[in-house]
C-alpha cells in the first residue's frame, strides 16, 4: 500500500508541474510538449484521480474505443481537459449523479463536418464528457469559454477552466462541442487529429457504397435547416424518398398527409416548438406502432436514452454523424423486425 500511496504521490506532483506549465501555456508562456499517446491509455491513467476530485456522491463511468486512438498531444495538457471538465461536472451536480468518459474514432466527412461550424474532413479522436446536472442556460451557453467567465459564487470559481480547455483544444488543432438541456445535463465532445493510416482513410469514404440502399418514404425532422439539407441529400442518393420538417409540430402535419407512405421517422431529440423528438415519436407510435423511428442527439445514447431505450446504430445516432454511419443505421431500423 505504501508503494501504491508512493506512486500515487509521484503522479500528484508531475500533475502539479503539468498544471503548472498549463498556466503558462494560457498565458502563451510555455510551448506544448506533443508525443504520440494512445487517448484511451492517457484517460486510463488518471482516473483514480478523477474519482478524488468526484467525490463519493457521482458514479462515474467510462466507455473505451475498443481499438487505440493515436493522437501527437501533450499528455499533461490532456490531462488538464479532462480535470477541468470533471471539476464542471462536479459542480453542475452537488446532490450527485453520473459522469460518463467516452472515447472513440470519428471519420468526418462532408455531411458530418456540416453539423458544426468548426469541423472538418478527417480522421479524429474524441473523448467526451457527460454529466446529468442541471444544463447549461441557453443564454449563458455562448459565454462559457470566455476567460474568466463564471455563473459561480465569488471564491469557489476563477472562470479559467472551460477558457483553459477550449484554448488547449485550439492549440492541438482540435475543436470543442457543447450540448446541454435544462434539467438533463450537458456533453462536452473534443476532437483531436487521430493519426491514422491513410488505407484506412480511403476505405472509409468508399463505405457509404456498399451499404444496401432502399426506396422506402422517411420523415426528417430536423430545425437545423444546413444538417437538414446535408442528411436529405444522403439519404436521397441511397434512393430513399425524404419529407422534411423543422419541428415536431410541422412533423405532425406531414404524417397527415403521408402517413400511409412513411415507414421510417429520424428526428432530432431536442426541437423547438415545445414538442421533443420523444414526444414526436410516441404520438406518431401511438397510431401506427410499426412505424420505425431513429432519434439524432448530441448526447451519447446512455444519457439520451435514460428515460427509454436507444440503442447506437439501431434507432439512435450520436451527433456528429458520418453519412455511412446515418445509411446503416437507417438500413439497420427498416430492416429490424
């Protein structure tokens, strides 16, 4: 036990110094120290720590790309993300709940880097983490990664920890996504260049080619009118006809008229209008309960779904989406039984 507090001990301090120079770094003072790292091995690593700085009231989760994520990053700057992500988890859930890491591979092509801004084609390595707090007010949420910026009381919050993790992700030639919903949580979502060879490259754009394609009628619902157009000209390729609608209630009115033709609904979970992509479905379900219905969120599938089952690549999508990932997932719900 004494090697293992000794160890532990050691790890402490290095993390201090990374600390340290991460001050530096934000003050422009301190040049990144890149190495090549494996994401899942560079979260495995502080873990215990993580729990420390939890507490005993949050149960933590995590779930690993089952193959390495290569990336050229500063160990102890990734380290630093992931701490000041945790430290505004722990924060945004004082009665306790869950933080759940997460760590896969991302192909971004044109239809997935058309969900954000700041993306753009290739391969990366995400990490995200997600919490069941309270949300993000949707009229703090453009501010959060201003320095010093803070909704905390005077004292408990210096207003340099999101700034810190945003500038880091900059430095790295990566990008941050941020989805929260009142009285669901929030997800934080960072990408980083994953080296990657460039076989594996090329076989993936060539992917969407050989998944089976199909003519049924689907209903989009989507208010983001650029991803909309993006998924309809997708799916429209694979020969599948496409409604839209950018609410639930414009949804509702399309159903009226075409309900004898759709056979598969994909809807975005969060919406405007009052009407969420869950209770767009259950209604929908409620008069034809063969209908197919695939539910798009910036959440992982284990907090979207904490009130009903989804289920990643069946009748869920995590959002960003690769247009492979949108065609199989889509094959896979038409063809389920």
């Amino acid at each position: 036990k004494q090697l293992d507090f000794a160890g532990e001990i050691e790890k402490s301090t290095q993390r201090a110094a990374d600390l340290t120079r991460q001050l530096l770094l934000f003050s422009r003072k301190q040049a990144l120290q890149p190495h090549d790292l494996d994401l899942n091995e560079v979260v495995t690593s502080i873990t215990k720590m993580l729990q420390r700085v939890l507490g005993e009231d949050v149960e933590m989760q995590f779930k690993f790309s089952p193959q390495p994520l290569l990336v050229h990053a500063d160990a102890g700057m990734v380290d630093q993300i992931l701490m000041n992500l945790t430290v505004n988890a722990r924060d945004a859930m004082p009665k306790g709940g869950r933080l759940l890491i997460e760590t896969s591979a991302v192909e971004f092509d044109e239809v997935t880097a058309a969900q954000t801004s700041q993306a753009r084609p290739g391969s990366f390595a995400c990490v995200s983490v997600s919490d069941t707090g309270g949300g993000i007010p949707p009229e703090i949420l453009p501010r959060i990664f201003e320095p010093f910026f803070t909704t905390k009381d005077v004292g408990k919050g210096t207003g340099l920890g999101l700034a810190t993790v945003f500038g880091i992700v900059q430095q790295h030639q990566g990008w941050i996504n941020v989805y929260s919903e009142a009285g669901q949580g929030t997800t934080f979502r960072i990408y980083l260049p994953r080296l990657t060879k460039a076989s594996d490259k090329k076989a993936n754009w060539s992917s969407l080619a050989a998944i089976r394609s199909g003519n049924e009628t689907i209903l989009l619902v989507e208010d983001e009118s650029s991803l909309r157009a993006a998924i309809r000209i997708t799916l429209s390729r694979l020969g599948y006809r496409v409604l839209e609608a950018s609410t639930g209630a414009e949804a509702l009115e399309v159903w009226k008229e075409h309900r004898a033709e759709i056979r598969l609904v994909l809807t975005d979970m969060v919406m405007p209008g009052g009407l969420t992509g869950k209770e767009l479905g259950e209604q929908l379900l409620q008069h034809d309960p063969k209908l197919k219905v695939i539910y798009a969120s910036g959440y992982s599938a284990d907090i979207a779904g904490k009130d009903f089952h989804l289920e990643e690549g069946v009748n869920f999508l995590a959002k960003p989406f690769a247009a492979n990932k949108l065609a199989q997932t889509v094959r896979n719900c038409l063809d389920k039984i």
